[in-house]
C-alpha cells in the first residue's frame, strides 16, 4: 500500500486526491497536513467524506505530519512546496507539487514564471529543478517512473491547452505564432477561500475576463507547444470566469499552414492520443460540453476548421479540479509506482 | 455476474442505475431498452459513459431485449411495470420498479394512490401486488432477500420523509396527526423531459410550490410511518422546487407528545439507524446539507427540538437520483442477491 | 426634492436604496457614507450604477457626510443605529433603520430580540423606542406619516411571515400556537460579505436549514401576528438557504379552528389586501414564483387548504432585498413624506 | 401616445419589449399579438406584469390584431416578418423586425445569410430590402429617423462583436482578415421553448461549443465590419453557451497593424463613442462583466492589448435580450419618431 502524505489537505486541491485516495485499491491517506483548520477531522470540513475519511487535519509540526511516507502531493500555493520538497525527497518520499514551483527546469525560466505573479524570482530549491518532471503523462509518459522523484503538476488551463494543440503543432499544422487561448473556467478554479468576486449573488450570473494583463499559466504552454512544435510559440491568451462549479472550457485557434479538412484533423488527432486513455476525440458535431468530463480524469477534444479563414479551432474541455488538478496527480503517482496509468481514476462521473 | 436488465434505459432514472451498474462488482448491464433514442448507444445520449458504457438502447420488441436477465429495473413511469411485470417474474428475473406500481400491496390503497396522479385505478396485475415489498431498506430489510421476487422501489420525497420521521413515531414521541412535511427537491426529480418550468433561464432564479392540491407520495408516507405509529398518521406535505439540480430537502415538524431535549432525541436516532450505513445522524449545528449526499446514497438527518412550541423538527437531506431513486434500487437488488447491502454503493461523491 | 442619506452605502442594503433612488421623481441622494470602501465611486464598486450615480463612499467624519438631508437611511447591521438616531433626529431628518435597533418598542422586548443575536441587551437610545413605528406599511399605514420620525424597517423572513399570516390571526380561522413558518431564502439575504457558506462553489447545489436553535425574526413575526390576533402567538420558525440569488419563499402553516375551503380563504385574503398594491393574492393552482417579484416590491401570496388535516397553508414570495428591505423603506419613506406610497416603486422586474 | 403592436408576444423576444413599453413615457402597447396562448393574459404567462400589462394575447385573425398602430414589433422568428411587412407598412405602420428578414439590402445577401440557417434562399419581400435599414444605432443614426419604414433589427452575437471591433477597423489598426469573435452566450438566447440541452439538469453546470459549422450571425458581423473597414473583413466566430441566464460575453481578437498601447486604443475607443450613451469603455483592469449590463441597454467593452503577440483584445458585454434584441429594438423606435435615443431606456439594472 502506496502511504501518502498530503500537504495543504483543506483546500480544493488537497480534497480532491483525498477524495480519490479512499477509491485507490493501492494507495491511502498517511497524513493530512494543515496549516489552517488544525484538529478538526477532514470529514468536518467536508460532510461527504464522513465515514470515509476521517482523519484530523494535522500541523506541519505535529509528529503525525512526520509519519514515513512514499508520495507527499503538497497541494500547496506557489512558495511553499520548493521550500519543502528537499527535506521530503530525503526521507526517501517522492514529491508532486501542485504548484508553479517544478514545473520549470532551470531558474531562469522559473523566474520568467514567478514575475508574472509578482512572487520572487529566486527559486528557493535551484538544484532540484533540473531534476523535477512536467507532469502531463500524456506527452511525458517516458520519464514520469519509478526512478522519478520529482514532479511538477501542470496548471489547470495549461491542461486543456497544450492537450488541445499539441498534435497540431507536432505535426506543424498550425502557424506556432499568433495561436489564440480562449479559455474559460469554473469557479472552483479559484480554491476555497471565499472572495468577493466569488461570492454567490455576485457571480451566479456573471461572466467576465480577467488578468488581461497575462495570466501566467502562458509560460508552460509556450514551453511546451514549443517543444512539440521544435520552435518558439507565441500565445494570446485570454482567462474567463463564468458560472460554472468544475470545468475549462477552452477554444483554441491557429492559423493553418496548408489547407486541411475536418477529417484530416480528426484523424491526426486520434491517431496521437491512440494510446491514451484519458483523451477523446470528437468531430466537430458531437454534443459534448464540460459536463461530460466533471468529476473525471478525461479530456474531450472537439476538432472543427473553419475553411473560409483558414484556421483551426479545437474546443479542449477538462474538470480543474480532476484532469486539471488533482486527476492528474494521481495518474502521476501512478506512473511513479509503476501502476497502470489508470489506476483508480476509471470513473465516468455523475450525470446529470 | 448478476445480469440486469434496466427498461427505460434512456431517463434520468435508467442511465442513473446504469451508471452505478457500471461500478457494481458482481452486476452488469445485458441489456438496456427504451422506446425512445433507440439505436443511439447509450454514451451517444450520455457522453460521460463514453468508453463506460457504449451499449445501444434498444426497443422492447427487439431480440436483444429479450435477453436472460437476473434482475429487471423497471425504470419506467407509473403504468409501465405493472404490465411488464407477469411476464418478466416467469421468465425467472426478479423485478424492482421504480414507479407506484408495486409500492402497495391491495388494489384498494393502490386505487387510492392512482387517483391522486389521474391514472386509471384498476391494477393491471392484481395478484401480484400482495408479493411486492416496498423497497425501503432501512425498515424493510428483513424482506427484501433472495426469495423476493417484487420490490416496489420507494419514491423520492416518501424516502426522505419516512426515513427522517419512522423513529420519532415508532417511539411515539411525537403526535401522528398535524405531520408537516415542507419538502424542497432539485430538478432532476422531474425527469430528463424539457418543460417549460424547468427550462433554465425559467428555472435558474426560481423557487416556487406545486401541486398544491395533493401530492401522490403523501399516500406511501402515511402508510409506512402508519406502520411504525401502529396508528393512523395524518400528514400535511408540500412539494417544492429550486434551482438545484440534485438533492431533497425535507423539513419535517410534529409535535411533541412529552417535552424531550435535542440530546434525548440524537440518542434515540442513533440508536434507530445504528445498524444502516446509509443513514448518517446529526446535531442541531452540524453544517451538512444537501450537497454533502449528493451523489451518493447516503440519507443525512439534522435533529432539532423547539422547546417553545414543543415541536420536534428533522431536516432530512438525500440525492433524489440516488437514495431517491437508483441507489436504493441497487441497494435492493444486493439485498435480492443475497450480496452485503453496500455493495457498490460506498461512494463519497465529489465536492465541490 | 427629498435629500436622502444613505448610511452603509456599500452594502446590498445601501446600493438598494441607491438604485431606487435613481429612478425616484421625488427624491436624491445626498450622500453615501461608509466605513468601507472611502473615496471610492460607488459605481467602480457597483458598475452597473455607472452614468447614474457616481457620488464617492465618504467617511462618516467627512464633511460630505454631514450634509442636510430630510431622510436618513441606516442600512447599517444592528447596533449602529441606534447610536446615530439621537443625533439625526436633532439635525431634522426623518430615519428609516433596517435593523432591529427600532423594530421594538420597548427597552423588555429590545432585549428578548438582542439576546437571540447575542448583542447586548441595554439599547443605546432606550427613550427613541416607544417613539419608532414598525414599518409594515400594510399594517401600520397609519401611523406612518408626515409626522413619524423614526421607522424600525422590517426584518426580510418577518416581512414574508407577516404578510401570509395576519389575515388568518385577524379573523381568528387559525390557531394561534403551532405555526410553522418554513422559510428559504436567497443567498443575497446575507450579504455583500464574502463567507465560505455563500462562496460559489460552495452554494450553487447547496442547500440547507441554519441557526435551527432559533431566529431573530420569530421576535417580530409573533409580536406582529400577535396584535392581529389580539392573543399570544406561537411560531416555529425555519430559515433555510438555497442557491438563488433574491428571494424568499415561506410556507406557512395553521391549524384551522374551523371547516374553511381554499375559496373562503381566498376571498378574506383579497379583502384584506383589497388596498395594497404591493400584495397580490392567487389560488392554490397560480403558476407563481420567486421569480415573479424578483427586483419589485411585491409579496404573492398563494392560498391553499389541506382540507384532510384541517390546516391552512400560504406560501409567501417576496424579493427580500426589495419588499424584504430597500423597497419598504422606499414606500416607508414615501409615507413619511406624504407621497402616494407606490412613487418609484411601481416596477414590473425584468423577466427571465 | 405611439400605439405599438408586437406580432410574437408571447416569447422572450415579445415579453422583453412590452415589458419596457410598460415604462416608457410616449407609447404603449395596442395589440399583442401571437399564434401560442391565444386568449390568455400576458401577465398569466409573465406573472410579473400582473397589474402592469394584463392585455391578452390575440389570435393573427383577431379584429384585435388588425387595431392600428404606429409601429409593429415583429418579435418572430426568420421568415415570418417578410410576410407581414407589405402589409403593415401599407397600413401606416413602421415595421421594426427582429430576425435577420430586414438585415439584408439585397436578395443575394439574404440568400447568403438564409442558406446558413437552412431556410428558403427567396425573400418574400424582395422589393423592401434595398429599402430597411440596419438597427445599429450607433452606427446607422443618420438613416434611422421619422422617413425610415422599416428597421432589421440586429443579431445578438452581432451587437457584441460589430460594437467591440467597429472602431478598430474604421481606424485601421488591425487586419482585416483573420479576426476571431469567440462568443459566450446566456440561455435565454435560445428563446422561451424548452429544450433538451436547455433543461435545467442538462445546463446548469454545463458549458460548450455549438454550430461549429458556422454561425448565421456571422454574415452581418462581417458585412457591418466591412462598411467600417472599407475592405473585405473575414471572421472565425465561436458561439458558446455557459449556464447564466442574460447575457452575451465576446472576447473579439485582431491582428494590429502598427505597435499600439492599451492607452492609445482606449483614446480611440472614447472618441469613437463619445456621442453614445449605451456603449461604455473600459480599460483592461476595469472591474466589470456581463452581470452589470443584465437589465440594461448598455454595451461595456473592455480594451486590451497583447504587445507580445502583437494582439488586439476587445471584451464586449451585452445583455441578449435587451441591446441584443428589445432594447436596441425600443431605441430604433425612438429615433423612428424623433424621441430621444434613451427614452425609457435609461435603467441601471438591478443588483446583484
């Protein structure tokens, strides 16, 4: 039994691999640690678990917070998981962080990522970066194993984008500038702490586009369309909120280098997530939504062309808080411990 | 492997049992009919069950619905079962229906029940309604088993209502005449079918009552908590909707027959449901509530007393389209199979 | 042109009042006070208000808030109020407080009321009490008028309560003892303050019963309903959240002392409110719904008989930030100033 | 008094104008006229115009429909105002209809627009195109006025997008080829008919993509554009449901075509709209979204720009049903009879 030890147990992030721990046949909960809403059991905070897990969230002090562990998921902000992650790698624990924190491999462009959110620039564990992993299994797969000890869990938006144009920048389909990201979430993208623009009456019929300034989530996927494409990429990109709980709904568009139709795209597009079980693939008449994919690890992408203009237009839909988050976590310890990919994560949601 | 056949597969009641078939052990789907969407696989209509369940519905009258099966859902309205029942006993398939067909056991309290809803109150098979179990677990356990052969799932408000108010009136603590059941219900409880009240920008800033006039599950509340009181009980029930999309609220008053504290009356909830792992018993201050059941089976039941006025007041919550409907189906079918009860049920649900 | 103040401006209780006043023939803001939000527009906070008032928040020691006004609104919490009457009173203004500072008119039943809130129980202005008029225009039409000075605007559950029962206390067709009052509420009833109970996706499937150990506004409903009946009354009373954003719908609950169809019912109820233009009352089968006052200032009534258990049964709709609040005090102000009661309040809302 | 005749009345489209009839000073309805729900008061259908408008709604063939009247809002679907129009306007009315009949000035491009939504490329009113005009107001004012007999009032999507881009092109800034309207809109876009993917269940925490294939509104986005340009302009338009109620969200992408700074094209926005009351503009920290134009007439746009691309990024907000549809409709028919542009228009919205 894999023991895993989550960091930032409360929020959104940190129930959500608790939620899919209690379904793993081969992983449990060792520690939930806490900082805020110390003692009280998880179950507390989060009625539904009651019965399944009710473990006290403990201080990052408390000896249980110590307890050995195989996998630590710090479900952390930005900052705290560098600050944490050598000391776990020494107890022999493997680390996937949440945050922004490992998902670059060298400090600078760690630095091009922490001034867009105004932290500082200076990685806090330098020597780990080159070591840590990008953990979208579906286009690093090969070094996500049971020698990796480090990954950085890719940004929820960052998700549905690269998953979205990475066939058709690998194939060079698409012109790698001028590629528009318009994206749109569901407000548990924004964790668990109330806010005003969050609050209820001031969003249930509010829609709006934030950070247009740059939303930073821009920094992987330039870097990892980059890599597919084998040349610099260049991304407009556009964050929405709208009133939805769980869900991205992103509308991705890029200029076509030849003239392609429909079914040339259909059939690119399976053909590079064949062997990938969380991503399907529609035609641009199948009435999917981000319905379809809450409470799931999978990605649908919808493919269309617009012939007239010349462009594509891939509509790539995930939940945030699964595929986005804590979905692809899990699928990362997976492939750490050398599980099928899969493991604990076939649930096809709750509909309607 | 339990073969299951669901009828009606197409609704929100059908793709719901096929949805928890698809997590069941020791159950599968063999065949799924419908009169409508025939020929559409299922994950066609319910792109969630893509690569779940991709099994086409098919009309009645074709070969494949007439498969062997262990167990027949009757996921069908009110007149359907009763027809269909004769011949799918003798073909040896146990049946549970989801509509009023088999939650009475004489034609006379059945003919009282149609009236209420307008339908014709001439039972179709008479002689079968002194065999059918009305299929609430929690008080009806011990017959429900592998000898059963009928059992008339309850409906979706009587499960909350019964379930909040059996103790009190087993232990006669309250008076069984002057019940009030103010019940709130999410929209799914109305089907898959669009109408013009449910249509969402009608819906979404909606609350309203209907059918005022009599409701058709005041008839099965009445009976059952009857049975408990060992006397005739009177209850004065309200049907209500908001805008959520699952879940029942039901808030229940009577009076008190001797002054009793919140304290005396949390012991004797307990002590009623200690052995169902269905029913989760709470404080007056717990903060749970509808979304804390929400996909899942579970029946959470808040206690409180107002000593000024000597009422007794249970807030009774559950998922109409899983306590309310398949999950108490498939809680009887393990019950029928002679399988533990919790049986592929022992799901926390998602949250947020 | 009636110079009105608005004290707590920045609140869902100060913009309401703001946002009628823009469309008031009669009266204007004076000015905005704040304790939050100081020197801030009150359209960059409330956008939609841009073009139509854009006056600052100002400080209460601004000179800007000291400005001659004929009317002060205190859309301020409890407690604030009645510290600042004294003073307002002296300065020749008329004040309208939404709390329950001035709903009481006794320093005994201040208290009863302080205490259910947990403030304290010494009012700060105990000589104003017998002075203040509770602002139901409905009942107390007559004692608001050119020469009232202090108005204890109604709390928004009690204003919903009132209105259904009172008709029944007056002509004595009801019991006095043993009503239930099944209240539910918008989520806008809490609130401009962000709180983890009304953070999105904590609440748009949510719904639940609060404060079951007892509710401020069952002071005021049974002092109210108390003087229609000319006899002690005793009320039950449930507040309970649902995931819309304005309204509130309460389901009332009487025993009836004598044999009475929906239709004799029907017939009082529209005598009663023969003169109110905000009261509309409709039979038991009348498709309405919160929906239907939503932005207004008035409060449906649907009529209904369980003749089987000899009860009563109203279900009362108003929008609690409009009848609930903001749009009593408007017509309270009317009233004060001798202006036909509907002025600036008669607004269909906006439909879906 | 302007006597006005809705053909159509009973859906959102009918309900939306007579609604604002009810406020505006100089007219007000004379027939309401539909072919559903013949007989019934408006205010049966819309409760909330009980006491406000309680006209029922006649038959076509009704003497009712054939009152005269200044002006008749074809609140119909495609197709049905080509029809009427001949007649009505020989009856001394002016015409303002709804849908795209009256928003081509040549048969060949309404035969373009008419094969995108699959109907009969034939206009069956020829000889009126060359003489409607384009209900844009802020575009077209100098040809809406007391000599125009017919108005095409514009497309939702279109108002967003021709409003959010017109001055860009008109200045030249960015490329006329390669623009993307990556439109998001409310329900209540899709009318009053229940449907299934509008189902309360199916919607609420659901959003997607539809007509992939290509979206009629598309023809006068471009043709609108184009004018401005003086050039062939080519757009990729997206339309999206999200689960809000009213409201049109687009976010509108261009190609500069000369380094621009945010600061510049703000310069340039407020000049071009200085003159019109409904179009605000805001820069790109601006607080705003489609939650504070719910309501109102008024178009808020939010300008960005992503140097690093080299992007032009507009967010348009509307709300659908009024500057999308009612509200442009009622300002037409102001400066159809030489009213102010804002009379009974000049309405906050109500919030939240």
């Amino acid at each position: 039994m894999i023991r895993a030890k989550v960091i930032g147990a409360s929020g959104y992030g940190g129930v959500g691999i608790t939620e899919l721990l209690t379904r793993h046949p081969e992983a449990q909960a060792a520690a939930l640690v806490d900082i805020e809403n110390v003692g009280k059991p998880i179950s507390e905070l989060y009625p539904h678990l009651d019965g399944f897990c009710d473990m006290p969230l403990v201080a990052p002090e408390d000896p249980t917070a110590q307890a050995d562990a195989d996998v630590i998921f710090m479900a952390t902000p930005d900052g705290v998981g560098m600050k944490l992650a050598g000391e776990a790698l020494s107890s022999g624990a493997k680390v996937i962080d949440y945050s922004g924190d490992f998902r670059f491999n060298t400090p600078k462009s760690y630095a091009q990522y922490a001034t867009r959110i105004g932290l500082d620039t200076q990685h806090a564990s330098p020597d780990l970066l080159s070591e840590s992993t990008y953990g979208l299994a579906e286009l690093h797969r090969d070094r996500i194993n049971t020698n990796t000890r480090i990954v950085g869990n890719p940004g929820c938006f960052a998700v549905s984008c690269i998953l979205g144009l990475a066939p058709a920048l690998k194939k060079a389909v698409v012109e790698p500038r001028g590629l528009i990201c318009d994206c749109k979430t569901g407000v548990s993208g924004a964790g668990r702490k109330p806010h005003a623009v969050f609050h209820y009456p001031a969003r249930y019929e509010q829609m709006n586009a934030y950070k247009l300034a740059g939303h930073q989530h821009v920094c992987e996927i330039e870097r990892e369309l980059g890599l597919q494409a084998g040349t610099e990429v260049v991304v407009t990109f556009t964050a929405q909120v709208v009133p939805v709980c769980r869900g991205i709904m992103s509308t991705l568009y890029g200029t076509l280098t030849q003239p392609l139709t429909e079914a040339d795209l259909l059939d690119m597009y399976k053909a590079f997530y064949a062997d990938d079980t969380f991503v399907r693939v529609y035609g641009s008449t199948a009435a999917v939504g981000s319905m379809h994919v809450r409470g799931t690890n999978y990605c649908n992408l919808v493919i269309s062309v617009d012939e007239r203009a010349g462009k594509l237009r891939i509509v790539s839909y995930i939940d945030n808080l699964v595929k986005g988050q804590a979905g692809s976590a899990l699928q990362n310890m997976n492939l750490l411990f050398g599980l099928p990919e899969a493991t604990g994560l076939s649930i096809p949601g709750v509909y309607p």
